[in-house]
C-alpha cells in the first residue's frame, strides 16, 4: 500500500524551516507562513543543476590529475609533481600509508563521487523502479564524503612526507592545485542541487497510478 506523501496531500514542507504547510492553490508565488520563503516541492531544476555542477566537475578533473599540483625545491634543484607522481613519491616501505590516504582521498573518491551522481542522475531520469533504499544510501554516503575537505589532506600530507624526505627550501602551488580545488567545490554543489526526492518521485507516481 502507498504511503501517503505530504506532495499527494497538497502539503509542502519548507526548506528553512521545516513548517509544513497547506499553501493556497490561487496562482502567484506561494511562500511559508512562518519565515516567508518561497515554496517548492522540490529543489528548483535539481536534475541541470546538478548535471551542470557535475560535467564542470569531470572537465576539471582531467587538468587536476594531469598538471603539477606542487612544485617544491631543493637544494638539488626543483621539481613539479602531479597527484599520482606524488602518490609514487610517497610509496616507501615507511611511507606506503601515507601514499594509501592520498591515492584514496585525492584520486579514487573524487571519480567516485562524479560517477555515483551520474548513476543517481541518470537513474532518476529514467524514472528506475529499483534500488530506492540503496540509492538514497549512496547519496548520503556521497554526501557525507564531502565534508572532508581533500585538498587539504593532500597537501598537509604531501609537504609533511616531503619535508622528512630531504630539507626544502620552498613548497609552491601548482596549476593542477587549482583546478583539484574546483574538483572539490564542483561535487559539493552537485551533491548540493540534488534532490534525494527525487528517487522516490517514480514509485509514488505508479503507486499512485495502481493504487
Ligand atoms: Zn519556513
């Protein structure tokens, strides 16, 4: 049996302040009548948003993982290193954690993130049935990731092995720097602008539909 939702019973909960209202059907903007925001069932244009938000994010991944994200010289001279070629820098049979936290924080969850938004976009453009539960699942583990700001932990990381290595004489930012920085802003508003709602919207529809 549906479960009645506060959309079927022309409800709507506001996204400040969680009033649940019964707004007016007359025409015109509808607003809370505790805080006065504007009311919408769901996040305005979530699916572009988020699509924009995400293809921004992919593009800049590419020059993020591809130009020096740190340039650090020595007394033997400078030298500009990439995330990966860090992540090799850093493997030692005393410094393979340290390579580890790198690899996972600045390579592998990024991508995870942009390809688990794609999943979630594409399955709800496609009004998917299945895997609700394991849908909203991910995204609050996607959402949850990104809390952590990454870019610190790969540069507090990095300069920190560095320094044991050999002594430096200066740690400077590079271009990839730069562009994995957007990496991280760019997900977060895409995990931002999307509607978990959304998930659901299909079955409701159908049970609605049958029921
Ligand atoms: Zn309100």
């Amino acid at each position: 049996m549906a479960a009645p939702t506060a959309m079927h019973q022309g409800m709507q909960s506001c996204g400040v302040c969680g009033l649940l209202s019964r707004p007016s059907l007359e025409p015109g903007v509808r607003r809370c009548p505790r805080c006065d925001e504007i009311l919408s069932f769901r996040k305005p244009n979530s699916i572009q948003r988020t699509w924009a938000f995400l293809l921004a994010a992919a593009v800049c991944y590419v020059p993020a993982n591809v130009l020096p994200v740190l340039t650090t010289t020595t007394a033997t001279g400078s030298e500009s290193d990439t995330i990966m070629q860090g992540v090799v820098l850093l493997w030692s049979p005393s410094g393979w954690p340290l390579s580890i936290i790198v690899l996972v924080a600045s390579i592998l969850i990024p991508s995870a993130k942009i390809i688990a938004l794609a999943y979630l976009l594409v399955s709800v453009q496609r009004n998917s049935l299945a895997n609700n539960e394991r849908r909203l699942r991910l995204y609050r583990t996607v959402e949850f990731i990104g809390r952590w700001s990454m870019v610190d932990v790969f540069v507090d990381t990095f300069t920190a092995a560095l320094i044991q290595l050999q002594p430096l004489m200066s740690v400077e930012p590079g271009p990839g720097l730069f562009f994995f920085a957007a990496v991280v802003v760019l997900t977060m508003l895409a995990v931002e602008s999307f509607d978990p709602r959304l998930i659901w919207d299909a079955t409701s529809a159908q049970e609605v539909g049958y029921g």
